[in-house]
C-alpha cells in the first residue's frame, strides 16, 4: 500500500498532499483585492514553491483547473499563464467561471503534478 504524505495540514485541508508519484495542491490564490495579473502571478508562484517542495516542478503538471470571478479576465489571466508555462509542457487545463471565497478574490488555480524521476 502507497502512503500519504501531508504538508501544511491544517483542520480543513492540507496544502500538499503525495500520493505515491502523483501530487496534489490546494486551491492556491493570490493577494486578494489586486488585479487579475497579480493575482495569477502569486498564484503561480505559490505553485512553484510548493511544486519545489513536494519534488516537482512545473514542467511535471499533469493537469490544472483554473476558476476566474468574471470569464472577462480570461486574457489577463491567460497572459500571465502563457508566460510561465515552459515550452512543449503545457498540461491538461480546464478554466470557467465561479464565485470564489471571497468577492476580493478574481482567480483560484488547482494543480495536479507528478514527482520527479
């Protein structure tokens, strides 16, 4: 039987979770009440370091559900996303519309990776 690792566990949820290979992230925001770009950006860059520290890294996402506040920000958030996704390793991706925690949030990113080899 595969364990479970759990990093940054809270009451409600936990951060990181590792299944074997595969690892799973929370729903990861950004500051809220900026604008779309930054929150994207903190967003990404949250993943980046919990990737980092589950033994991941972005080239190793296999999928990605992307929520905007307003399907209007769409381009904003799709610019900053371009830029960050390395070359020849874009994942699976799904993107829509909800309402998020908070009206001050506009965008919530859910990642699924594999570990390193």
């Amino acid at each position: 039987m595969t364990d479970i690792t759990r990093h940054h566990t809270g009451t409600r949820m936990s951060q990181i979770v590792i299944h074997g290979d595969t690892v799973y992230l929370a729903g990861q925001v950004g500051t809220a009440g900026a604008s779309v770009a930054q929150q994207t950006q903190d967003c990404l860059n949250q993943i980046d370091a919990l990737l980092s520290e589950a033994g991941s890294d972005r080239t190793r996402i296999l999928q990605t559900t992307i929520w905007l506040a307003d399907m209007a920000d769409f381009a904003e958030m799709n610019a900053v996303w371009d830029s960050w996704v390395p070359a020849g390793h874009a994942p699976a991706r799904a993107c829509g519309e909800a309402r998020l925690a908070t009206p001050d949030y506009r965008v919530e990113f859910i990642v699924t990776a594999a570990r390193a080899d």
